[in-house]
C-alpha cells in the first residue's frame, strides 16, 4: 500500500515536471514571438509567465522533499527524486533567461532592425525542442533520447556562432549598429545557455537511470553530482 501511494507521488512528480516544461517553453516562445513582431504586451507576458515557473518549482520542490522524508525510497528512487530537484533548478534558471530575453525586446520594440532575427528565431526552436525533449527523456526514463537532446547542443552552438558572425560583419559595415547588435548578441547567448540548461537536465535524466553523471554547464552556485545522496 506505501508503495502504491509512493508510486502516484511519483506520478504526480511527472505531471508537473512536465507542467513546468511547458510553462518555459511558453516562456521562451512568447519571448521570441515578441522581438520578432516588435510587441512589447506580449513581452511582458513572458516576463509573468517566469513567476508562474518560479511558482512551479517550489511546488515540485516540496513534493520531492515529502517523498523523501515521508516514504521509503530505494537508491534508484533516491537518484529520481535527486535527479528531479537539480532539472526544476535548471528549468528555473531558463524561464529566468526567457524573461531577461523578452526584457531586451521591450528595448527593441520601437527600432528598426539592423537585421531580421530569423537565426534567432531558429535556435530558439531548437531550444525549445531540447528543453521538451529532456523533460520526456526524464518521463519515459529514455536514455537515448536524453543523449540526443547532449548531442543536439551541437546544433545551438552552430547557429550561436553564425548569429554572432553575421551581427560581427554589420558592425564592421556600419559602426551605428554596434548598440542594438550587443542587444541581439546577448539575446543570443541566452539562448545559447537555455540550451546548457536542457543537456543539463539530460545529464541528470542520464544519472537517474544509470546512476552516473557526466558533469555538464554549470552556473556559479550549482553543485556537481557528489554533492547528492545517491
């Protein structure tokens, strides 16, 4: 019976990881949406949307602490669980850099583009993708598919590098676009970390299943995997 009801916490746990998966990608898709149509309502949305997956993962945060300290989980539960408190930091810090992105494009909203943001626009679906892929990895406990969204990453890089030499050439063109290049370059580079933050949670998706982790992005103030119980 314990572990019947251990089992639909575990559920439970699922649904909302994935609820706060969705809520980020809303985030970073309403964000882009607003610097490509210029619109500063729809920017601010994706900055309230980053309370709704702060929201989330206090919520999720305090559910894996009940089954920690309320049930009896075995060592493989023990590196889930783990496993799920170190994604929703992930997850927090990418809706943080969605609205830091919609952010920039409230002060892009009224100017005209030095270039149309369709290589942004790119690598922020691709982001996106990751970020939902890591979380079904997670889910449907498949470990290919976690190293896929690792391997993926390639991807972001690649585009990261084309959008940084192309926004290189119209400062070199033209000394005047150097002010709104640096606001796209940083758009850019935090997208380039959302998608750090997705093989992030690959690699915990990774550590849930085998038990070992790699180590991947980290911020200042993230712990590496021998700070856990597992």
């Amino acid at each position: 019976m314990m572990r019947s009801t251990f089992d639909q916490q575990l559920q439970m746990l699922n649904i909302m990881l994935i609820e706060m998966g969705a809520q980020t990608e809303t985030a970073i898709a309403q964000s882009i949406t607003a610097l490509k149509k210029q619109d500063a309502l729809l920017a601010q949305k994706a900055i309230a949307a980053d309370a709704e997956v702060d929201r989330k993962e206090k919520d999720i945060e305090a559910l894996c602490l009940k089954l920690l300290l309320q049930q009896q989980p075995v060592a493989k539960d023990l590196r889930l669980i783990s496993a799920a408190l170190k994604m929703i930091t992930d997850m927090e810090r990418i809706g943080d850099q969605a609205a830091d992105i919609a952010e920039i494009s409230i002060t892009l909203s009224n100017q005209p583009y030095i270039k149309k943001p369709e290589h942004i626009s790119q690598m922020a679906e691709a982001t996106a993708k990751m970020v939902t892929e890591s979380i079904d990895a997670f889910v449907k406990k498949d470990l290919a598919l976690a190293h896929e969204v690792i391997a993926y990453d390639d991807i972001v890089d690649g585009l990261f590098d084309t959008i940084k030499n192309d926004l290189i050439d119209l400062i070199v063109a033209d000394s005047k676009n150097g002010g709104q290049a640096i606001d796209l370059m940083m758009i850019a580079k935090y997208l380039e970390r959302i998608g750090d933050h997705a093989v992030n949670i690959a690699e915990w998706v990774v550590f849930s299943i085998t038990g070992k982790h790699n180590g991947g992005f980290q911020e200042e103030g993230d712990h590496n995997a021998d700070d856990l119980y597992c």
